[in-house]
C-alpha cells in the first residue's frame, strides 16, 4: 500500500496520541484537542471582510430559479469523436496496484470502489439518482454528500469563488443570501455541486483512460480519510456507515464517502499533471511579452490600510490633518477603533497589513480609487493619504511601492494546531504545537549537516501534504504559496542558505530553512502560467465533455432531492457550530 510520511503518533508537549488528519467529514468532536473554543477575531478585520463581500463582482454564477415545473431530465455533451491528447508526466509510485474494471488503480482504490459500486447501485434504486455522468449513476445520496461537503469547502474557499464569497458555517446555507444577489447559498451550493460531481467523474476515467497513476502522497491521503472515518466512528461507538448516514443522509456509507473522497483526489492529482504539460508548452519570452504589455497587473505593493466609515466624516478630516508617519497612523487607529472595541490595539499590526497585494487585489477589496493611488507613478514609501473606496474612506500608508518578487526555494516542517475553523484550538494548544517543534529545530540549530538533518525531522514532524514526495522541500514558491511571517522572513536582505527558523503561520507553526532565491524567475512567470493555465485547461475539460460517452444527464427531481438531503445535513452541523460558540461564549463570560 502507499507509504504515509513518518509516524503521525506525538507524545511530546501534550499533543494528542493519536492525531487524526482532518477529511471532509464533520463530526461533533473536533479532530484534536478538547472542546471548542472561541476564536476572538479582529474588529477591523470583520469590517475589511465585510467591505470585501460586498464590493465583489458577482459574475460566472446565475442560478436556476426554482419556481415553475422543471424538466424531468437535461443531457448535455458528447456529439464529438474527438477529444484533446495530453501526454503528461508520469508519476512514480510505490504502492501495489490492482484491477478495477480493466483499469490498474492503486490497490486500495480498487477495493473501496468496488465495495462504492455495489452501494451506489443501491442507493439509486432506493433514493433515486440525481446525475448521470459518462454512463455512471450518481444517487442522491451521494449528491446530499457531496453538497455538504462543498458548504465546508466554500467556506475554506476552496470551490475557486469567482466572487470570492465565504458563506459561514454557523447558519444553514439556504438562511444565508449569496452577497447582495436574490439567490441564497443554497442555490449557490446546489449549482456547484453538481459541476464538481461532473467534474470529478469526467477527470476520474480520462485520468484511468490514459493510465494515469496518483502521486503516493495522494493515495496516502486517501488512506488517510478512511482511517479518519473509521477513527471518529469508533469514538462515537457506531460503525463507521451508521456515522456516515448520521453525518450526511439517508443512504450515505463509507464506500460512498470514500467513493466522492477518492474521485475528488484522483482528477485534482489528474489536471495538476496535465495542467503542468499545458505550461511547459508556454516560453519565458511569452511570459515577458505579457508582462511588459501591463506591468502594474502583475507587480506588488506593500501597503497599510484603516477603514474609516463613511458615515464618520469627522473622523475622515482628522486622518487628513493628523497623519503625518507612521506612528500617528497607528495612534489615528488606536483613538478611532478603541472607541468601537476594547480589544483592538491587540490587532492593529496585523490588522493594517496588506502585503504583496496587486492592482487588482487591491481595487477589489476597496475599490478601484484605492488600486490607482497605490499603484500610481511616483508613488514612494511614507506617502499618506485619505482615499474615499467604495464602501470607506481608506486611510493609506505605503509601505513598499511597485515591485516584482523573484520564487525562492525553503525547506518546510509544518505542524497545525488549528485546522478547522468551527472548531478553534486554545491557546494552550498553540503553545503545545510551538513546543513539539521546539525540540527538533533546536537541533537542527545545532546541526553541522543541516539538510540531512532536516530531512530526518520533516520524516517524522511535518504535517504538509504538498511536502510529501521532496522531504521537505519546497520548490520555486512564489507569493501566493506564502504567508506573511514566513515571506517577511525569507526576503530578508541578511538571509543566507542554511538559515533557519520557527515560525508562527496562521494555523500552524513551522520550521523553515532558507535554501535560496531563484534570481531571474519573476512570481510574474508564475501568475501569467496560471492565466494562461485556466485558459488552456478549461479548453481541454471542454473537449472532455464534448466527447461521445460522456454524456450528462441531470434529473431535476434527483437533483432537488439530493441537495435537501444536503442542505438538511449543514443545518444541523451550523446549528452544533452556533451552539459550541455560544457555549464557549457563555463560559469565557463566567470565567
């Protein structure tokens, strides 16, 4: 079977014995540590959220209407004999391989689907099929699965938001509005579940059409989910089916959880490969040519933003006649937010931070008034003034004007201490986290071979499934694969190979070693290639779906179905989510 990274077991500082990897499934308990705890979040950073929800452009997305009788079934695709050829990278693998209905797929993949087809084939005989895709039945079991799934994954903003909304997890989806459109995040949820289902079912059977074989670390994540299943199942005394069908519906088991688990790896591991071969087809010259053409598109700022209501115009004439440096910035801050919220000086560093921002960024989350000041010629580090955005006046400090970032090579160790956000950690386990890592950094401190010695630590301590298959190692990474403390600390102009720190990133603490930076390779390389990734990857999925045999059907009775069973399963998990807040509230208000 595939080879997992190190042993996951810790005994050290007061981490859990047995630490379960976080998976699609949401049970009652947290996958680490105690009960919940209430995650105290910045004043000024729910106002910069809320500025960001609103100014969205509300594109892509335009929902079905519910009302009026609706078709009985909608076959889209297929009529072409042609589809576009791909000849990409094999991967190498250790783990055994078997047969499944002719295609050889890791053999744990081959079990689980297998037991997945008998269970499917029941549930659609008994709950009725939502979707056909490419001659595959889904139920609207699976679809229910699948839909709450993608409530979790939008609000972790992973289902690629082209507005950038988040719905929040502590009310049901169909209680929530979809930003300031008519539809709610029910109609949003349904719509994107059915094209992931599509999706993932298309890229499954291409990827076995063309004898694609996953990473090690993606069937070792896989194993990882079933254990996990099984794990929380056992905790709560049932087996793991009854946990399934408790968690998402009626009809959903472990087959069927692992089915949707496997698929979704299998073509994400699929179009990074064939994503990869698209890019290698597009030359450095190409990339400069689109960069000299619009610069400002791709280069960065580094700026510090106070939101100042509109309706506070007082306050906005006192930012123009009081702001001077940066210390008065931070005392405008102080004077204006403290009156709102007793904890906001505790923020106000983090709060202001926007670094490696582009034109674009910028403009979205503030207004386009904003992107053009910051990225204005002439503009130089201390420059200060009131901007009026689209929601707030901006009170601006630039910090670094227009730059380009080159990719830099690191080696990363990385250990969670929160890694759901319904179910916070305390800061009692943030400082377990920091102390497990304490020990091996010291001696990787002390080390006279570093890199051999960090490759042993990131064995055994690192938690990072993009790290699995280079020891650590994090290749030619550019801003968007970076978070601040670790990009602040990387770019240091006193930085030299070998380098190496502890450092606090978000959910997690990790060790970093600084390897170098790759002079010359621009993170504009890196962003244009996406572009230009979206584009020629949505051309091939196209001709996917194009292509005799990969029909969709789509029954709308099924569809209803199933996303009800989908939206009933996130209420009741937003319903726990609003009662675990409320009871952390009401302790930290006794205590």
């Amino acid at each position: 079977m595939a080879k997992s990274k190190g042993n996951k077991n810790k005994n050290a500082a007061g981490k859990a014995d047995v630490k379960a990897k976080k998976t699609s499934v949401k049970n009652d308990a947290p996958s680490k540590g105690s009960g919940p705890k209430k995650i105290i979040i910045p004043a000024v950073a729910l106002i910069l959220v809320a500025a960001l929800l609103v100014t969205g452009y509300f594109v892509w997305y335009k929902p079905k209407h519910a009302g009026g009788p609706e078709p009985v079934t909608n076959t889209t695709g297929g009529g072409s004999d042609t589809k576009q050829s791909v000849d990409f990278k094999k991967n190498k693998y250790t783990y055994e391989t078997a047969d499944y209905n002719g295609y050889t797929v890791p053999a744990f993949v081959a079990e689980m689907l297998k037991g997945a087809d008998k269970d499917s084939e029941a549930a659609c005989k008994k709950y009725g099929t939502a979707l056909t895709v490419a001659g595959h039945d889904v139920s609207t079991s699976e679809f229910g699965m699948m839909y709450f799934d993608m409530f979790i994954d939008a609000r972790d903003s992973l289902i690629d938001d082209p507005n950038g909304l988040t719905p929040v997890t502590n009310t049901a989806p169909a209680e929530q509005k979809y930003g300031d459109t008519e539809y709610t995040w029910a109609d949003r949820l349904r719509e994107v579940t059915a094209e992931k289902i599509k999706k993932n079912y298309i890229l499954f059977y291409e990827a076995l059409e063309n004898g694609f074989m996953p990473t090690d670390s993606c069937v070792a994540d896989m194993e990882e989910a079933k254990n996990s299943a099984e794990y929380f199942s056992g905790i709560k005394n049932v087996t793991a089916d009854e946990d399934m069908a408790e968690t998402y519906c009626e009809g959903a088991t472990l087959n069927l959880f692992m089915r949707n688990y496997i698929l979704k790896s299998y073509a994400a591991d699929y179009e990074a490969a064939v994503r990869e071969m698209l890019a290698s087809k597009r030359g450095k010259a190409e990339m400069d040519e689109v960069y000299k053409a619009n610069p400002e598109k791709y280069n960065y700022v580094d700026v510090r933003v106070f939101v100042i209501n509109k309706q506070t115009m007082d306050a906005v004439e006192k930012a123009k006649k009081e702001v001077k440096d940066l210390e008065s910035f931070y005392q405008f801050g102080i004077d204006y937010y403290s009156a709102m919220f007793s904890d906001y000086s505790d923020y106000k560093e983090e709060a202001t931070r926007f670094f490696c921002l582009r034109k674009s960024e910028l403009s979205g989350k503030f207004g386009d008034a904003i992107g053009e000041w910051c990225f204005e010629d002439g503009r130089k580090p201390g420059d200060i003034e009131v901007v009026e955005g689209t929601l707030f006046y901006c009170l601006l400090y630039m910090v670094k004007p227009q730059y380009m970032i080159e990719t830099v090579d690191f080696y990363q160790c990385l250990s969670y201490f929160n890694d759901d956000m319904d179910y916070p950690r305390s800061d009692e386990e943030k400082e377990n986290t920091y102390n497990y890592l304490k020990t091996p950094f010291e001696t990787l401190k002390s080390s006279d071979n570093k890199t051999e010695t960090f490759k042993e630590i990131d064995s055994q301590y690192d938690e990072n499934a993009l790290s699995y298959e280079n020891e650590g190692m994090m290749k030619r990474t550019g801003v968007k694969g970076l978070e601040y403390n670790a990009l602040e600390w990387l770019y240091s102009s006193e930085r030299k190979k070998g380098d190496c720190e502890l450092i606090y990133i978000r959910n997690a603490y990790a060790i970093i070693m600084f390897d170098h930076i790759n002079k010359g390779d621009y993170n504009y390389y890196l962003t244009i290639t996406d572009e230009y990734s979206d584009s020629d990857f949505g051309s091939f999925y196209e001709s996917l779906k194009n292509f005799n045999g990969n029909e969709i059907t789509e029954y709308s009775e099924g569809i209803s179905k199933g996303a009800q069973y989908g939206e009933t399963a996130s209420a009741a998990y937003a319903a726990k989510v609003a009662k675990n807040s409320q009871s952390s509230q009401t302790t930290q208000t006794a205590q």
